[in-house]
C-alpha cells in the first residue's frame, strides 16, 4: 500500500511538473554569435508560466541549424523568422518542434547588408526586411520576400530598395543605416513606415495589393542628428511614436492618409535622467507598447541603453501626447529588446552586455515589478 501511495504521489508530482509549463508563455531569444563577449550560440528557448514560474533557459538551434547573429526574431505560430546580420545579409525560417528545438527551413537572402528587422505584411504574403548596411553606410535599404503557402520564404527578394543618405553624425551617419519598420492598416490600405537612422528620415510607402512591392508616398527629414531607430503606430492610427537612438528622444509625428505624409508635433528625452550627466552616452533602443485592460489606458515603454532603464510613457490627450511618468532599472547592462507577452502581463528585456534577460509583471496600472533574471550570453532580440 505504502508503494502504491508512493508512486502515485510520484505521478502526480511528475504531472504536475509537466502540465505547469502548458499553459505557458514561449520566449525566444536571439543572440550575437560573433561579436558578442562571450557570444551566444544561436537561439534559446524558456518558458513563462501562467503563475509567473519561469522554465530553465536551453538553446533551441544545434549543428546545421545553428543560426549566425540571430539579432531580430519574428514569430508566426510555429515558425521563426530570424534575420542574420551578417555582410551576406540572411533571413533564417524555422519550424519550432514539440521539444521546442528549431529546425531550418529556408535560407533566403536580402540582397543587402546585415539585416536587423522584419515585419510581416498584414494583409498580404509579404516579408519587410530592414538591411543596416555596413558601416560606411553602404548597401542599406528594404528588401521584400515572398511568403509561400508552407509560411517559408522566397530564396531572392521579390524587390529591393537601396537607401543611399547621409546626416551629420560623422561616426553613425556619413551613410544611411535602414534599422526599424512598421505598417499599419487603414481603409483596407496597409502603409509602410521605414526608418533610416543614418539619413535622419522616416519614409511612407503604400504596399500595393497587386504587385505586392511598396509604393513611395514621403519623406520626411527628423531632427538632425536624431538617428531615428524604431517605430510604433498609435492605438488610433493617427499618431506614429519615433525612438531616436543619437539623441536619445522620442519624437511624434501625426500622421494623414490623405496625403500620405508624416507632420511633425514634438520630442522629449527618454530618460528621467540627463544623459548629460550620466557616465556615458544614452541610447535608447525599443519600444513597445502595452494595454491596461482595466481601465483601457495605453502605456509605452522604452529601453534605454547606458543609463540602462526601462522608461514608461502614459499616451494622453487622444494619444497626440506622451507623458513620460515613470523610469526602473533594468536589471541589467545595455537593454537593447523589449517584447510583452499577448496577455500584457510580462514584459521581458534583452540585456546584451550584462548576458542576462530581465522579467518583469506589468501590474494593473502599468508599472513594472521586477521577478528575476534568466542568463544567457549576448542576447540582443527577444520575442513571444
């Protein structure tokens, strides 16, 4: 009888250990493989539980599917998308596997250098590349890949955009360096937004339904200097929310469909802090925005590299404004990624220097409470 009791606790424990990741939250985590100290090995893999538990961190890519500078990963139900920046510029797909192991599909190439983002279309089988460039600022620009049935990509772009641009920051702007897209939908028209850190520009495009290429709509120039990196689209689609990484500001920018074009209204540091007085230069990197599904309060967050925080922005007056309310420590050296989960309870940060992702809950009000660290070397992209 003893044993019997024995095993069955043994099964319920080992069910229990389990079940307790099913209902779960998957991370993935890109690392540099060949720049970081110490590098990473490729893409890793945990878990975050619905109660909050956190699963041991283990890598997802082995042997021939190993992936070179994962640093920017796209998730689409069991696929991996990740952009390898590299010289050769390379787009990895995965198939995520039961065990949470990634196998390689495709490899596909931008036709430019050192891709560092993508964007899938919204409403066609299109893939948004953003190609840096190398560092003299050559062979940056857009490149767009068919997406087949299976969800793999096209081996070659289906089109090409070279930037060619230039600002005054003589060490990060004496070419353009394409870093950050995104897209929105309005009228059953999806538009395009790119930004050239090294231009100092935000360029509109239409995605045209036919030819599935994108269309120039404008250009507009931002703050000299300003380096803009990422991009967000307001809840409401009137606003699009700009992260400058060179002068360490957010920028908004209004934005009318019936010209296509981007207006100016305003900037602010992203920091509490003056980076002035900080030891070293401010650059702040991602940004992301969260829900309150209690009181229907929109928040923004933002990393920020150097003074190392995480900064929290309340969208007000109809989400032309953004107040900056609130600044923590993010646990870690260099935050460079930030992603929320799709309930809007965790937020989880990339630390690069520090070789650390930092997990946050995001309580009712948008404030952030720290929970733990998972170690990782160099990670510089994370996604749900």
């Amino acid at each position: 009888m003893r044993k019997l009791l024995t095993q069955h606790v043994k099964t319920i424990f080992a069910f229990t250990l389990c079940c307790q990741f099913i209902s779960s939250n998957e991370v993935y985590v890109g690392t540099y493989t060949e720049w970081g100290t110490p590098p990473g090995h490729g893409i890793y893999h945990f878990n975050i539980s619905d109660a909050g538990q956190i699963s041991p961190i283990t890598l997802a890519t082995h042997g021939d599917d190993k992936s070179l500078n994962p640093t920017y990963l796209l998730k689409d139900h069991d696929l991996i998308y990740s952009t390898n920046e590299l010289e050769s510029g390379q787009i990895t797909t995965y198939q995520s596997n039961i065990n949470k192991t990634l196998s390689k599909i495709t490899l596909s190439s931008s036709k430019l250098a050192n891709p560092v983002h993508a964007l899938k279309s919204k409403l066609y089988p299109v893939m948004i590349v953003a190609n840096y460039g190398n560092a003299a600022g050559e062979e940056s620009g857009i490149s767009l890949l068919q997406i087949n049935n299976d969800g793999t990509l096209d081996a070659k772009p289906l089109q090409v955009i070279p930037y060619h641009d230039h600002s005054i920051d003589p060490e990060r702007q004496s070419g353009s360096h394409v870093h950050g897209i995104e897209s929105t939908v309005i009228h059953g028209v999806e538009y395009v937004f790119i930004c050239d850190l090294g231009g100092d520009t935000i360029t509109v495009y239409r995605l045209d339904g036919s030819t599935h290429e994108l269309v120039l709509l404008s250009v507009i120039k931002t703050i000299a200097g300003a380096g803009p990196r990422h991009a967000l689209m307001s809840p409401n689609k009137k606003y699009l929310y700009v992260v400058n990484e060179l002068n360490s500001s957010i920028s908004v920018f209004k934005f009318d469909i019936n010209t296509g074009k981007l207006t100016y209204i305003s900037s602010q540091p992203t920091t509490l802090s003056s980076p002035q007085n900080s030891s070293e230069r401010n650059y702040p990197a991602e940004l992301v925005l969260s829900k309150n599904s209690t009181k229907h309060d929109y928040y923004l967050y933002v990393s920020n590299r150097g003074i190392n925080s995480i900064a929290k922005f309340k969208l007000k007056q109809n989400e032309e404004m953004l107040k900056l309310q609130n600044e923590y420590d993010a646990f870690g050296n260099y935050p460079r990624d930030l992603a929320i989960d799709n309930t809007g309870e965790y937020l989880v940060a990339a630390n690069q220097l520090s070789n650390n992702i930092s997990i946050f809950k995001i309580d009712h009000s948008g404030e952030l409470d720290f929970l733990q660290h998972v170690d990782v070397n160099s990670p510089v992209t994370v996604t749900f």
